[in-house]
C-alpha cells in the first residue's frame, strides 16, 4: 500500500507537468505568430484541452485501452462509453488495479497525452484556419483517431505483439499530430504574404520572449511527460529518464544553434528554440533504453534535422508551417522512433519493426485526417476569407482583441 501512494504520487505529479506543457503550447504559438490572431490561438488552445478530456472519458480511454484478447486482430477495439470504477468482487475500490497508480491517475495521465495531438496542428494551421471546423476536426481526431492509433502500442494491439516500441510517444503522440499537420497545411493553404515569387517571406512572431518562455515550460512539463511515462516512481528508471531527456533537449538546442548559424549567418532564436523541442521529441521514444551519451547523439541529430527541414518545408514544399510544428514533432518524431532501432539497449528492438510502425502510423494518420479535412474543405470552409485574415482572426472570429491598448496595424 505504501508503494502504490508513493507511486501514485508520483504519477499525478507527472499528471499535473503534462497539463502544464499546454500552457507552454499555448506561449509558443502566440509568441511566434501576430498579434492579431492571439485570441483565435488561445481559444483553440483552450477548447483542445477541455473537449480532449471529455471525449477520452467519454469513448478515447476505452478505445485506446480496450483490453485486446490474444484472438484480436489489435486493429479497432472498445470496452465500453465512459469510465467505469474498478470494483472487488466485495464492491470495495480495488487498489490492485496496477501496482503503480490507481485506474483514476491512469486515466487522467493518459488524457492529458490525448489533447497534445491536436495542439501540434492548431500551430501548423495558424492565422488563417476557421475556428469551427478545426473544432469539428479536434473532437474527431482527437476522440476517434488517436485513441485507436494508441491502441495498436499501448493498448496491447498488434504492434506491441510485433515488438514496436515507443516509450512516452515520438510516434504516437507527436507523429500523429505531425501527419495530420502536414495534411491540413496543404489542404489549407500558406498565409497571405508568405510566399512571394515563390520565395517563402519571413512574417515574425510578435513576442518572442513569451515563445522563449513556452519553450521553457515544454521542457519543464517534458519531466513529466516521459517521467510519468515510466508509470511508477521506481528511483533508478526514472532518475535515467529524466537524464537522457535533459540531455537530448541540451544538445538539440546547441547543435540547431551551430547549424542554423552556419547556413544563414546570424544567431537565431527561434530556431534554438525549436531544437531544444525537437531534442525533447526525439528522445521521447526510447528516454528508458538509451545511455546518456546515446541520448546526446539523438538530440544533437535531431537539432540538426530541425533546421534542415524546416528549410525544406519552406523552400522544397512550400508549405507555410508558422511555428514549425511539422519539422519538430514529425521529422523529430520519426527519427527518434527509428533511433530506437539504433541505440537502444534491448537487443529486441530492431530498426525494421520500428520504421513497420513508423510506415502504419503514418497511414492512418493521413488517411483518416484527409478525409476529415477535405470533407470539412468540401462542405462548411476552411479557410477564412482575405479580409478576415488581413485584419486579424482576434476581431472577426471572437470580437476581441488580446492587446486593446496596443494595437498595431499589422498586415
């Protein structure tokens, strides 16, 4: 008994970090986009979260934990609509429910990963989306896909059988958040002004002190996110956890740094910023199979791959991603999944087996948010109209504004 409260503990602990990194979303993609559309990003922000945990109450954590039997194909399964307490044959709350957290803390830690997903596309789509259909996307994706998805690893499916593995969610969490970004962004288009003569425009964030401070309640939260993921408060594990974490964010940060500044001369935040992110995504798959000097490797490529492609984003696909979600939680995600493949301790991880659930996440993903997007496209509009974009998404979506005595005339 005294086990499971010290376990528990630690769990809502890491429960409570995880709510916390919305906030450091939510300071992110304010800070690195303008300040007219500040409300419109809060707003989406806010409703991802609130909605996301009534839905995985509702249908997600039953469908993402449906108890698969061994004559389960692992693909789609359901225990049932809400949340049901764990009883003794006597109708007493059975504690035995696992021995590092109470049914209650295992749901509401799994709930706050549930949200995340749609809080990478909110980014990626920002400034020029409609709030009612990326509303409409959220309760689906959200309630519907990802639950599933997480099903086929964490809930026991057919790639847990097959050996796939991914600690806190490079792949299933920050992935399936990036496939579907990548799919709404070219459904919806780049922001006015951002290309020109094919050429991608900087259009600079507003408050770049506050993306810094995003930054830093990520990693902060990111203690949380793969700590609470070792699912007990064992000392040793988590102590490693922890470690490798800080280290990948520390190297992914330095080594973005070095390359950004080689290949465009000038010391740039943002993209340190985004390096520390893509560090902390990277080594999220594998924070417990990896050394310390194999978790510095994983960063510091990551760091590197977050300026290259966030280039090629830009200048190859022409797409218009504002805060970079694409190159951090899907290139950053894949190759920390793959990376298992390669660093990890386990001589059971292969490479192949994780680049098989790289491949079948990435099918669903943009199958299932296509549909939702183009039929959403096709019928109610995604995008808003010019004169809505150019004066700002704050006044015609909410009739508010973030900053009333500091307006500035941006377009």
């Amino acid at each position: 008994m005294e086990l499971l409260t010290t376990n528990n503990v630690w769990m809502m602990i890491c429960t409570a970090l995880v709510f916390f990194m919305h906030l450091g979303f939510a300071c992110l993609e304010i800070g690195l986009t303008r300040q007219k559309n500040t409300i419109n990003i809060l707003f989406k922000n806010i409703f991802i979260i609130t909605v996301g945990l009534l839905l995985y109450c509702l249908v997600g954590f039953n469908l993402m934990y449906p108890g698969f039997t061994e004559d389960s194909l692992g693909l789609l399964g359901f225990a049932g609509f809400g949340l049901d307490s764990p009883l003794t044959a006597e109708g007493a709350l059975d504690l035995t429910y696992n021995e590092g957290y109470t049914y209650w803390t295992d749901f509401l830690f799994q709930g706050m990963f549930a949200a995340t997903a749609a809080t990478i596309v909110s980014g990626a789509v920002a400034e020029r989306i409609k709030i009612v259909p990326f509303m409409i996307f959220t309760v689906i994706y959200v309630g519907l896909i990802y639950p599933i998805a997480g099903s086929w690893k964490w809930g026991g499916g057919f790639l847990d059988d097959m050996g796939f593995y991914d600690f806190a969610g490079s792949t299933l969490v920050h992935s399936v958040g990036g496939w579907a970004a990548v799919v709404a962004v070219c459904l919806l288009g780049s922001r006015i002004g951002k290309f020109k003569d094919g050429k991608p425009q900087a259009i600079p964030g507003h408050n770049i002190p506050l993306a810094t401070a995003g930054v830093l309640i990520l990693w902060l939260g990111w203690f949380g996110f793969n700590g609470g993921s070792v699912l007990s408060a064992d000392p040793e594990l988590t102590s490693v956890v922890l470690v490798t974490t800080c280290l990948a964010a520390a190297a992914g940060g330095v080594v973005s740094m070095l390359v950004s500044t080689a290949m465009y001369k000038n010391l740039d935040l943002t993209m340190f910023l985004n390096g520390i992110l893509g560090g902390l995504v990277g080594i999220t798959a594998g924070a417990d199979v990896v050394s310390p000097t194999s978790a510095i490797i994983i960063g510091a490529v990551a760091g590197a791959l977050i300026v290259l492609a966030v280039s090629f984003v830009d200048n190859v696909l022409k797409l218009d991603d504002p805060v970079g979600a694409i190159a951090v939680h899907l290139v950053c995600g894949i190759w920390g999944t793959l990376a298992v493949g390669i660093f990890s301790t386990n001589p059971e991880h292969s490479f192949i087996t994780q680049l098989i659930g790289v491949l079948c996440y990435a099918a669903i993903c943009i199958v299932s948010s296509f549909i939702i997007i183009y039929v959403l496209k096709k019928t109610v509009g995604i995008r808003v109209s010019e004169k809505e974009e150019l004066e700002g998404l704050d006044g015609h979506e909410h009739g508010m504004d973030a900053y009333p005595d500091f307006r500035l005339n941006e377009h």
